[in-house]
C-alpha cells in the first residue's frame, strides 16, 4: 500500500531537557499520525462504529530533532490483519531525509457498541492493505 504521509513540526512543548523532541512526544506522534490514517481511508460509518487501541509499541530512535524543525511522518500496514490486531509500520524523516524514528505497533480493532474485540472487518483490511 502506498504509505499515508503528513508533516509535523516540533513546537517549544515538545522539547525536553536536552534539547530535543521528547520520546514521549514519538509515542503521541504515533498515535497521531495511525488514527489521521484511520480517519482519511476509513468510511464515516465504520469511524463510528470502532475504534483503534493501541496493544504494543516498538520504537528505535535514530536521531533527534529540535525546536522548529519539521519531520515527514508516513504509515502503513504491512499485513494482512490477524482476527482484531494488525500491525502498523511508521517512520520519521527529517528535511535532510535521515530517518529519525522508526516504530512498528500492534492495533486492536474495538466494536464502540459492545466495547469488545471485533474482528477486523474483511472491507476494512482490503481498504487498508490496497
């Protein structure tokens, strides 16, 4: 699947002591960027119907970026779903192209209805595997 792709800038907020976006502030960006992918691909009807929870975060960090610097975020699911996880792939670049954090997650599909797992809806999978 081409990778779903948006921009963020580092703000004041988002520094932390040594200077740099803290590893908190990648773990929100991740979160961000995979429900802004949810919400651009999938129908309204299933936006209400579900939502995403996050069951496992696995984060390299390769670099830092500073106040005022902006990074491409881009994600995409790698796989076919398993019952009501998928895994989702992100990556960070800077303006000079250097990776600066890659992270891979497990989702959780949950029906807003019951608030149980559901299986991953087979429209839903092929919508975002396409």
């Amino acid at each position: 699947m081409t990778p779903y792709r948006t921009t963020i800038t580092a703000g004041p907020e988002d520094i932390d002591e040594l200077g740099h976006v803290n590893n908190a502030v990648w773990v929100k960006w991740i979160q961000d960027v995979s429900v802004g992918h949810w919400r651009a691909f999938a129908p309204e009807a299933d936006v209400d119907r579900y939502i995403w929870v996050v069951t496992r975060h696995e984060v390299d960090y390769r670099g830092n970026v500073s106040a005022g610097e902006t990074v491409t975020a881009e994600t995409w699911i790698p796989e076919p779903p398993r019952g009501a996880r998928f895994d989702r792939c992100l990556r960070f670049t800077g303006a000079d192209g250097k990776v600066r954090v890659e992270a891979r997650s497990t989702w959780a599909i949950i029906d807003l209805t019951t608030k149980r797992l559901a299986r991953v809806p087979p429209h839903l999978a092929e919508l975002f595997m396409a």
